[in-house]
C-alpha cells in the first residue's frame, strides 16, 4: 500500500462492485479501511473527510455514486452537478488509495425495495421535507458498507440528521464498523461548502452567508433567549431576504433529532435550517449547546 509521497503511489479505480469488494478484502485483511462516501462535485468539506481518514486508517477508499434512490425530485438528481475528472484530480492530489465509481447497475442489479424504519428520526426536518430521501440513503450506504466492509466510515457535519440516521442504521444492523462525523468546513464568509453551492449565481452566493451568519448569531443568543422565541427569529431573520425561502428552522435534541421546548431538554442541542434559493437547496446547522 503506497502513501502519495512514495515514488509508486497510484490510485486504484473501478467500477466494478467485484472488484471493489475483492480489492477492499485484501486490502482489509491486514490494514485499516477508511471510507468516504460521496456523491462527488467533490470540495474541501470532502477533502477534509480524506484527510482526516487517511489520518485515522491505513488504506482510504473514496465512492462518487450520485445515488438517484435519496432524491424524491428527478429534476433536483439531473441537475446535480458532475464533476468527475476534477474529481478524479482532487482525490489523487490529496492521495486516496482507491476509487469505486460504480454505474447504478453495479449498485443496483435489482430494485432496492428495502424499506428502513428509523422511528421519528426521519420524520422531521429532511426526512419531512424530502420524503423517502433516508429510505434512499440507507439503501445506498448498507449497499456500500456490504461491498466495503470499512473499518470506519466518514461523513460530514453539514448533513447533521443524515449522521444520526445512519449511526442508527449501523446499531440496528449491528455492524461493528465506526463511525466519525467531521466538523462543516466554510467558506471564508461562514458558507457551509456543498456541492450545491456551485448551482448559485452570483447574487445568490451573495446572499447565503446570511444562513451561517445567523446560525453563528443564534447561538450567541441562547444566554439570553428561551428556545421558542429563537427559533422564530432565526426563521424571521432568513425569510426576511425576498430571495431566501426558509423550509425550517429546528431546534432539536442532537440524539433523537426530536424539537425541544425548553434548554434543559437535551444535553447536546442542535440548530438545524434548509433553505431554498429559487431551486437550489441548501442546509446547514450548529451546535447550541
Ligand atoms: O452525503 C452524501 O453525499 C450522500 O447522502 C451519501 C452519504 C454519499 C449517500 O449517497
């Protein structure tokens, strides 16, 4: 196994799901697997997924599959952007071991009618606004996690419910992979990196680090505002631009992704937010307390 200053370093692709899950059992049977899924128009949030795996394990296995099970709107999946031999680029440069870009038959041969029952926690905010989106995700992620089998898979706070989601996913099917959630990175004005931020035209990216701005500005609030109170404001604050529509603003137990009423309900508490800006949908979130 080669580290990206040794002279032989290469990053393996496939596309085959045989040879990925050949590869990642060799691979496996004597060095630690870190895996990072993404559905590419990969950026320095993902990068930092790469770097923090390579870190932590021996091997790093990265997946671009843009999964058309998680999206509840075809249009929202043809128009997500793909960028593959960038891609391809940015995970050699940051020295990836390997690279599975598999086609949706690979991943899907047959149908995938699995349905998951995750109690309330898909029931708000995403999992409300995007019906069947964490159905999706967890059809993909346990179709990639069989193929994998990962010592420790990684993914980004950005997408705070999907981790609570699918951390429960791996204590229901009692995998004994780990899991590590890494903290949003931002762009210089407070903007969570996305993918989707590349679909915004100048005047939206403009406006958008008012979302971040008014996360941050949110929890300089809690001392002195009950949680009622700043929910509505951080909802007030957003939808007061024209341009920006909020679909929510929850403030939530961080384990059971459950609203609270009251500080002292929850030990960890989360501020969630999804806006639209016209089609393009961002989310982003932070910690309370
Ligand atoms: O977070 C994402 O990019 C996707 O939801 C994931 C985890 C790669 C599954 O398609």
């Amino acid at each position: 196994m080669y580290h990206k200053y040794d002279a032989n370093y290469t990053m393996i692709i496939t596309n085959s799901t045989e040879h990925m899950r050949e590869l990642a059992a060799i691979a496996g049977k004597h060095k630690t697997l870190g895996f990072v899924p993404t559905m590419g128009a990969l950026h320095q949030g993902h990068l930092s997924l790469v770097k923090t795996s390579m870190e932590q394990c021996d091997f790093t296995i990265v997946s671009i599959f843009v999964n058309p099970t998680q999206f509840n709107d075809p249009e929202d999946f043809k128009k997500y952007p793909r960028t593959r031999t960038a891609d391809i680029n940015l995970l050699h440069d940051a020295g990836a071991n390997m690279l599975f870009i598999p086609s949706e038959k690979e991943i899907y041969p047959i149908p995938d009618t699995r349905v998951f029952d995750f109690g309330n926690m898909d029931k708000v905010m995403e999992g409300r606004c995007r019906p069947g989106h964490f159905n999706g995700v967890a059809q993909v992620v346990t179709r990639l996690f069989n193929i994998i089998n990962p010592t420790v898979a990684f993914f980004g706070e950005k997408d705070f419910q999907q981790f609570a989601i699918i951390k429960q996913l791996v204590t229901q099917m009692e995998l004994s992979m780990q899991l590590v959630s890494c903290p949003t990175v931002r762009e210089y004005d407070g903007l969570a990196m996305s993918s989707r931020n590349s679909l915004l035209n100048d005047k939206q990216r403009a406006l958008v680090p008012l979302i971040a701005r008014t996360l941050f500005e949110a929890k300089d609030r809690v001392k002195y505002t009950d949680v009622s109170f700043l929910k509505t404001w951080v909802y007030n604050t957003i939808d007061a631009n024209p341009e920006l529509d909020i679909e929510y603003a929850e403030i939530v137990n961080a384990s059971t992704l459950q609203p609270i009423d009251a500080w002292g309900d929850a030990e960890h508490v989360q501020l969630c937010v999804a806006v639209r800006v016209n089609t393009i949908r961002l989310i982003d979130n932070i910690r309370l307390k």
